[in-house]
C-alpha cells in the first residue's frame, strides 16, 4: 500500500521542544520528515517513534548549526533533495542577560545561528521551492522581535530580523506560489529558557504555553493564510493596525532630498 505525502519537512531544531512537536504534527500532516538537530540519539528517538506511529519515512541529520560545516552540508541536503516542500527554521538560542552581564562572544554566536544559519538554509531551501513551483518556509521567530526591550537586546534584536526578513521574503516571491509564514512566541515551556539563563517556573505560570499549544495555533495560522502569527494574541486586529501603521511609512516619507522641516535644517542645493 502505497502512503500518499505531502513531500518532505526539513526541521530545525528537531529533537525536543517546539521542534519536536512540529516534527509529530507534521508527519500526522502526512509529510515524509529530515529532523536536524545536534542530539543525535534523540533524534534517532524521535524518529522511530514517528515512524511507528505515523508510517511517515524519516531522516536524521545530527547537526550543530552554529557550526560552518554543519550549516553547509544542511544546506546540501536542501539543494539537491527534490521532495523537500517545507522548511521550518526553528534553531536557535536565546539570552535573558542584560547587555553589562552578557558575553559578547556568546552573543556572537547567537547572532551566528538565530541569523545566519536560517538565511543560508532559507537561501538553500527557496531556488528547488520556485523550481518546482511551490513550497513552505516557517521562520520562528519571538514576541521579542516586537518588543525587544522585554529580554537581552540581542536575542531581541536577532529575533527582528527574523521577522523582517520573513517580511521581505513575502514581497520578493510573492509570485512563486511559496508560503512563508513567522512565528511570535511568547513564554514557551520548553529547554530553552534554563539555556538563556531564567528558568521558566520564574515566570508566572497564566503566561507560559504549552509547546503542543504553540505549534497546534502556529499551523492553525498557516493553514489560515497568515504571515505573522502571534498565538497569545486576542485580537488579531492589534496586529493589522501595527501593521497598517508600519505601512504608512511610505517611500516619500522615509526618503526625501531634504530634511523634515522640524530639524530647521537649511536644504543645500546640489550640483
């Protein structure tokens, strides 16, 4: 008996967490699977136990993406495996230090995965996508992209570009038949936080979600068509009007020959 498939989901960040359930939701979606991730046994864990209870083909590949090497052979798998039609960015670290208690060579490195590895894997990933006409990425990116004063800036700031970037990849392939969507979490009960350096029981108990939560409203808000979903978030309205808002910032009036006329600058004319 021949199992239909909706291709194959290259996860990130596979082998707990989020990623995780995003691996089981995305099999029983009826997706063939490459879980990534540095844990090699459980990954291999993982992977049986959806296998057995899915029927799904899944691939393991141990990988530390903070790590060059890593990066590009991840990169290869997606470059040259014709079934992949997901992407979902999920690796990454976070940091709670404020900037006189950080390390910068550990922000150099969180900067190194939270960004650079999901722009190298986005960049794999779409030239096969628009080949074959259609795919899906899913970047996760945080509530601290929003509001990056809430933790480190950095981790606040890395989480930004995640959206941004998502943003414009909407914008240039907004022809090619892919979907992209970002993901804003809030407080997630997972093993990141004694990571980043605050163990989640610090936080009151009504803000932190379940990762199965998370990742059931984040494919629910994919399936809905939406760029950024925010899964705490009420009102989705709160969201289109910071977006109206951000899009009011037109060309005209973000670029012009002279200063805004309460600078009380004197334009100079050129030539």
């Amino acid at each position: 008996m021949t199992i239909s498939s909706n291709g194959t989901a290259l996860v990130t960040g596979a082998s707990t967490g989020i990623g995780a359930v995003y691996a089981d939701r995305l099999a029983r979606r009826g997706y063939d699977l490459i879980l990534v991730a540095r844990n090699r046994e459980r990954l291999n864990t993982l992977a049986k136990r959806l296998t057995d209870d899915t029927g799904r083909t899944v691939q393991v590949e141990a990988a530390d993406l903070s790590n060059k090497a890593d990066v590009r052979r991840i990169e290869a798998v997606l470059q040259t495996d014709a079934s992949i039609t997901l992407l979902v960015n999920n690796a990454g670290v976070g940091a709670t230090a404020p900037l006189l208690q950080a390390d910068a060579d550990k922000m150099d490195d969180m900067i190194e995965l939270n960004v650079s590895a999901l722009t190298r894997l986005t960049y794999a990933a779409v030239p096969g996508f628009v080949q074959r006409g259609g795919g899906t990425i899913i970047n996760i990116a945080s509530i601290v992209g929003i509001r990056p004063e809430i933790l480190n800036g950095v981790y606040g700031a890395t989480k930004a570009y995640v959206l941004g970037f998502s943003q414009s990849l909407v914008h240039e392939l907004a022809d090619k038949n892919i979907r992209v969507q970002a993901v804003c979490p809030g407080a997630i009960a997972t093993e990141f936080w004694p990571i980043a350096g605050t163990p989640v029981e610090n936080f009151p108990p009504e803000i932190v979600m379940s990762a199965d939560d998370l990742v059931d409203a984040a494919l629910a808000g994919l399936d809905q068509g939406e760029l950024v979903t925010i899964p705490s978030l009420p009102d989705a309205g709160v969201w289109e009007a910071y977006e109206s808002a951000r899009q009011n910032f037109t060309l005209e009036n973000l670029s012009r020959r002279v200063p805004a006329p309460r600078y009380h600058v004197a334009a100079k004319q050129a030539g």
